[in-house]
C-alpha cells in the first residue's frame, strides 16, 4: 500500500513537471558578470539616458549638411489694377543656391566641438553604467557575506544548545550551578536574536538585489566568499601605468582638453575671411507659359574681426535676348566687437588650465593605483591573518574541552569560548570579503571588468626583489 501511495505521488510529481514544463536546468544562475549586466540592462533612468544619446549623436550626423549646397525656391504674384494704362499681372518664380567654399576651418572645429560634447556625454554615459553595475556586484557580495555569517551563527547555535542541554544534565545531578544554566540560556537567546536580525537585513538585501536585476526571483548565486583564496597582484608601477591610460577620469580630461583646444581655433582663426558661391535662376512673365528667365552667379567674401567687420559681394548674370547685369555690394562696419579680443585670451587660457589639470590627476591617479596594489596586499594580509587566529583559536576551543573534562573549567565558560571562536570565523569571513572589495575597487581604477584584475596580473607578472609588496601574493610573501 505504502509503495502504491509512492508511485501514486512520483505519477503527479511527473504530471505537473510536464505542464509548467519544469526541469532542472531552468533554475538560473548568477555571477558578478551577469549581475553586473543585468542591472545595467534594467536601469530606466540609463534607458533613457542612452535613448537620448542616440538621438543627438542622429542630429550630429545630421550636420554634415552644412558642407552641402543650400537651395531656397521662391514663388510671387504681383498683380497691379490701373486707372490709366495697362493692368499687369507679372509672376515670379525663382531658385537660389547658395555653397560655402571656404571659412578657415571653422564649420569643421565646430563639428569636432559637438563631436567632442558626445563623447563626454558617452563617457559619463559609460560612468553611469559602471555605477550602476557597482552597485549590484557591492550587493551580491554583502549578500554573499551575509550569508557565509549566517551560517556560521547557525551552526554555532547547534553547538550552543547541544552544550546547554549537557549543562542541563549536570544542574540536575548536581554537578554545576543553576547559575551558569540561567548564564547559558542568556548566551543562546543573544546568539538568536544576532540570527533573526542578520536573517532580516539579509532578506532585505536578497529583495532590494532582485528588483535591483530587475528580476522577480532571485537566481541561484554561483559566486562564493573563498577565505582561501589567495590574490595575485599587478606590479604597482605597471598598474599607475594602466591607470594613466584608461582611468575613466583621465578619458573624460583628455575630451575636455580636446574641446577647449578645437574652441580656441576657432576663436583664433575667426579673422581668416570665409568665402561663398551663389547663384539664382528665374521665371516670370504675364501669363502662362513663362517666357522670360533670368540666371545669376556670384561670390561673397566675409571677414569679421573685433576690429574690422566686412562683407563684399560679386554678382553677374544674363536676361535674355540682350540684358547683362552685374552688381557690387560691400558693406564695412568699424569696431563691431572690441571686447571680442579677450576671448582669444580666455580660450588659451582655459585650454592651459585644463593641461594642468590633467597633469595633476596623471600624477595623483598613478600615485592612487599604486596605493589600490598596496591595500589589496594589505586587505590578503588580514585575511591571512584572520585565517590563523580562526585556526588557533580552534586549538584553544580543544584545549578548553580538555580542561573541561579535567574539572578546571566550567561548561559556561567553554561556551564563551566557542562564542569568541565564532567571532573569528566570522572576522575570517569579513577578511575575505573586505579583500573582494580591495580587488574590485582596483578593478574599477584600472577600468577592468569583474574578476579581470587576476588575468591582467598574470599575463603581465614579473619577479620583483623581496619585500616588494606588488606582483607577488602576500601568501607566497609569509612563505
């Protein structure tokens, strides 16, 4: 009967794994990488950032029509009533063309400017992102760590209780004080309440990461707190070096610099004269069909400077059987902006200000990536060193139950050692994420991906003399 109910439970079992289509492999996983991406690709606010970068980088593209020729068409009715003499009824239509030769590089630094405002606004673009995936990695590894202490706590408690109830037995016969029983319980009821609360913060964080990824349950994490773990570091000088040219600061200075650069040319070519073709076609008469046309071609030259604004232009054309024209305009204006020569001086000014900046953050960040090597080092010492007071303080928990068996300890004090051995486990746990930290936040500097600092330092490791604290792990140092 037994057996029968067992077939009958693994039958249905069967049945609705075969409607909701469930297996194994649908349970979904995760690593820091895939974190990161998927709180990127969830992000509204990056949406619509990145949206809005499209369509500017569409208009930009849009303005290479200032290089092309510009038409303009025109159409007119002029229709006069006289008293004396003949009524006139005269219709014009006109086509104008209008193509700029030369203007001293101006149109082209002026697209260089909005070229160069794209790619800081791409840039900050990038930043956001790499925000945004930070925050995720950040949570997955408090989560991580939250977990591996919980763990710990957990087991912990079993040993806690397991120790009471032995201390329960010796009340009873006498052989401890109902003190140390009422001290015992007081120990357990803390280890409780740091499970419960460690419990609810850990839930909160496991809800905030999921609506985080945009996700409505939160996938298996494959990503594990390794207190043994050892990390392999860059050289310091190689990691400044990597620093310098690919910090997202230094990318973002560098399009800075260009911008100021390419609007100080223009300010300082603004004198150079600009230099454009016209020319204009005809239709008009009484009536319909148009008999009578006309064409033009001309050349306009325009100069502008604080000092001096000028513009001259030649036209010429024909109005057939026998008409010639031709016309000559200059216009001249005196100190049309004498205050416009400071801006020259500006524009220099600005772009020296930003090549001593970027110099500045060239040294401070190659000084700042060095200091990363060094606290990553000094982050795996910790952990190496919590490492062995966890295993030292195993050896005290052994000889405490020793002592204990020999009459010199109580049960109640054997338990505040296992609690300060707890403490340790959980210091190693901290150690080790603390060194996850280190590392993803040299990662960043260097403006590497989630566990690509450990590549990068192997593929460029060099021995370097002892003592040295980069290029080599501080566990090989110890050895």
């Amino acid at each position: 009967m037994r057996n029968k109910i067992h077939y009958i439970i693994a039958a249905l079992i069967y049945f609705i794994c075969c409607i909701t289509g469930y297996t194994g492999e649908n349970v979904r996983t995760l690593t820091f990488s895939e974190a990161a991406e998927l709180a990127v690709a969830s992000s509204a606010d990056l949406k619509y950032s990145r949206t809005s970068q499209s369509l500017l980088e569409g208009a930009w593209k849009w303005g290479r029509r200032a290089y092309l020729p510009r038409f303009s068409i025109s159409a007119s009715e002029n229709d006069r009533l006289q008293q004396i003499g003949a009524d006139s009824f005269m219709k014009n239509y006109g086509l104008s063309v209008d193509q700029l030769i030369f203007d001293g590089g101006r149109t082209i630094m002026t697209r260089n400017i909005e070229k160069t405002e794209l790619n800081l606004s791409s840039s900050r673009l990038d930043r956001m992102a790499s925000e945004i995936a930070e925050s995720a990695i950040a949570a997955y590894r408090n989560i991580l760590s939250s977990r591996a202490i919980l763990e710990i706590r957990k087991a912990a408690l079993v040993v806690l209780e397991e120790q009471r109830r032995i201390l329960n037995e010796e009340v009873k016969l006498g052989l401890a004080l109902p003190i140390d029983l009422a001290n015992a319980g007081i120990n357990i009821a803390d280890a409780r309440l740091g499970i419960y609360s460690l419990q609810l913060d850990l839930a909160e964080m496991e809800s905030q990461f999921t609506e985080l990824l945009g996700l409505e349950i939160l996938p298996i994490l494959t990503e594990k707190v390794d207190i043994n773990r050892s990390i392999l570091l860059p050289v310091a000088e190689i990691a400044a070096n990597l620093a310098r040219e690919r910090n997202p600061d230094i990318v973002e200075i560098r399009h800075s610099i260009n911008k100021k650069q390419a609007e100080f040319r223009i300010i300082s070519n603004s004198w150079i004269p600009a230099l454009r073709l016209s020319g204009n076609f005809g239709l008009s008469g009484q009536r319909y069909p148009l008999t009578r046309y006309n064409w033009s071609v001309g050349i306009n030259v325009e100069f502008s400077s604080p000092w001096i604004q000028n513009r001259t232009g030649l036209q010429a054309g024909w109005e057939p059987p026998y008409d010639r024209t031709a016309i000559i305009q200059n216009s001249f204006s005196p100190l049309p902006d004498p205050a416009a020569k400071f801006r020259k001086h500006q524009a220099k000014l600005a772009v020296e200000l930003e090549r001593e900046k970027y110099s500045l953050i060239l040294e401070q960040i190659g000084r700042t990536a060095a200091t990363a090597v060094k606290k990553c080092a000094l982050a795996e010492e910790k952990r190496i060193l919590a490492h062995e007071a966890a295993a030292l303080g195993i050896e005290r928990s052994n000889i405490e139950e020793i002592r204990l068996n020999l009459g010199q300890i109580t049960r109640l004090k054997l338990m505040e050692t296992l609690i300060e051995q707890t403490q340790r486990e959980i210091a190693v746990v901290e150690a080790a994420t603390a060194l996850l930290e280190a590392e993803r936040e040299l990662e960043r500097f260097l403006d590497l991906a989630p566990g690509e600092l450990e590549k990068f330092a192997a593929e460029i490791f060099t021995p370097v003399p002892s003592g040295v604290s980069s290029g080599i792990t501080s566990q090989q140092r110890r050895d």
